[in-house]
C-alpha cells in the first residue's frame, strides 16, 4: 500500500442551542410560603477548528508557491504545461523555504529542515509522476502516495521517486512521543491525464531554522515493512516532543521502581555471592593451615623418637 496521508475536511456547519428555563410556583397551603423551581438545561456548542491560512505570496495566481534561499517570496509564474504551482526553477531544485540534510544517525537517512523560520500556514507539494496502481509499483512504494481528483475520485498514485525538485519525499516521519510539523490537505493538483501530479501539505506549527519538516505516515506503513517506530528529533535537527499523558506517566514510573527493585536484588544476590565466596576461601585457608600444623607436629614427634 503507498504511504498512506490523512486529509483534512472541515465541518462549517456548528449547533448552536439556547438554554431554556421553565418555573413553576407551588403554593403550600399550611406555610403560606411561595417556592420557585427553576431547571436549565444547556448544549456545549461543537468547535470546529479551522486550518491555518496560508501566507499572501501563496495565493497569487498563476505564481510560484516556493521561497528562495534567502527567504525572498518568488517572483515568477508557475511554469508552463505544469499544474505544480512552481516555477521551473523550483521544479528543479525544490523550495529554497527547506533543504535536504543527513541525519546524524544514519539509521534515518536524508530528512528535510527549515532553511529559516517558517509560520503556521506554509505550503509545500508533495509532487511526482502520476502512476497507475500496478503490482509492480506496488513493489517500490515507499514513497507514493495517493492522487485523489476532486478530493473523492482515484486516479493512480504520485511518484516522486527520481525527481530531485521534490523535496518533501525526504521529509521523515516522527516518532510516538513526537509532534508532526506538518499535515496533508486534501488540495491535489493534476488532472485524470496529466503526467505529473501533486498534493498539498501544510504547516501545522512554526519552524525554527533547522528544525525538522516532518508528517506522519501511519502505522501501517511501518508495520507492512517490519520496522520499529522511532524518534527522528535529535539537538541538531529537533522535533517538538508531546507531553507525557499521566497514565503513560505512572506506566513509566512503575517500570522504573521495578528496574530499580531489580537491580537493587541482583546488586544483593552479587554481594551475598561474593560473601560465600569469601567464607568458602577462608574456611579452605583454614583447613590448610590445620594440615600444615598437624604435619609439622608429626615431624617433631619423629625427631623426637629418633633422637630418643
């Protein structure tokens, strides 16, 4: 299966409810007293969370979407032919906004960070060959994802594969106690005949300069090739951690106390097997030392006898 991307769908529509309050009087005949009872009963209103806006430059049209590399806004049209919204300049060499880096540990490869400080809201696209959905492609997948048109409707997969200018392919995916910086909107570009095809993401967060441009791809994406889930973040090129939940707090906690607890019984098992092997050397020391004495008093008695 290509690495799978959530889209994003946002519900305008949002309930609103009017509290309403009913009394009633009661009169008691034997006091005299008036008593009022009131009950409200009231809806918490659904919040709908908005995506962040995109910045002014990326929507232009018939312009280029990218930054240079000293953070100046593009100033040329989209290239021709093309329904990636980049120039040819940044068909070829990718957005200026990021670059390509290795990993300190080469256990992740190539990833993908910030050149400089980036806002919520920035746009990159995820852009390729569109393929058809064969079982050969499907044997190289790991870095297609899928071309919807209309935001319904299938219409193969992207392949970046091959394609330089394609930079999100090397964004790397966080870890389980790490943040995503950014997520897949559901604006493709392409059509049913196209060659080339693409499919929008976003930042979800500000960058820092040198910090990681990552998204998620899914559990199953790992788990379909063996591989473990890890932490991507390292000091040079950081990714924002989550918060602990409490539960996984006190999980943590209590393996600690029972790694500690063991530790502490095998540090008492070490010592009380050296203390055995102290008695034994002593007690042989012992007995030694025992033989030695009655051997020399053997020896004097026969002295003695021989010169008697």
């Amino acid at each position: 299966m290509p690495r799978k991307v959530l889209q994003q769908k946002n519900n305008s529509n949002s309930s609103n409810s009017e509290a309403s309050t009913s009394v009633s009087q009661l009169h008691k005949a034997s006091t005299g007293k008036r008593s009022n009872n009131s009950t409200s009963t009231t809806k918490k209103k659904k919040v709908s969370v908005k995506p962040p806006k995109p910045p002014a430059h990326q929507k232009r049209q018939g312009m280029c979407w990218a930054r240079k590399t000293n953070g100046a806004v593009c100033d040329q049209k989209r290239a021709k032919g093309q329904d990636i919204p980049y120039c040819k300049h940044h068909l070829r060499k990718g957005d200026g906004a990021v670059k390509v880096v290795n990993h300190p540990d080469p256990i992740h490869g190539k990833i993908l960070v910030a050149r400089y400080p980036l806002k919520r809201g920035y746009q990159f696209v995820y852009w390729g060959k569109r393929e058809r959905i064969t079982p050969e492609n499907e044997k190289n997948d790991d870095r297609q994802i899928h071309f919807f048109l209309n935001d319904f409707t299938q219409y193969g997969v992207i392949d970046p594969t091959d394609i330089d200018g394609c930079v999100m392919q090397f964004a790397a995916s966080p870890g389980k106690s790490e943040w995503p910086t950014l997520h897949t909107t559901s604006n493709h570009f392409g059509t049913s005949t196209s060659r080339t095809a693409g499919r929008s993401y976003q930042l979800i967060r500000d960058v820092k300069t040198n910090e990681q441009v990552a998204h998620s791809y899914g559990n199953e994406w790992f788990e379909g090739r063996g591989i473990k889930r890890v932490d991507v973040g390292c000091v040079k090129y950081p990714l924002p951690k989550r918060p602990i939940a409490p539960k996984t707090l006190e999980k943590i906690k209590e393996k600690q106390r029972k790694e500690r607890e063991k530790l502490k019984k095998a540090k008492e098992m070490e010592e009380a097997r050296l203390k055995r092997k102290k008695e034994r050397e002593e007690e042989r020391t012992a007995r030694d030392h025992k033989k030695q004495r009655e051997l020399r008093m053997k020896r004097r008695k026969l002295m003695n006898r021989n010169i008697a």
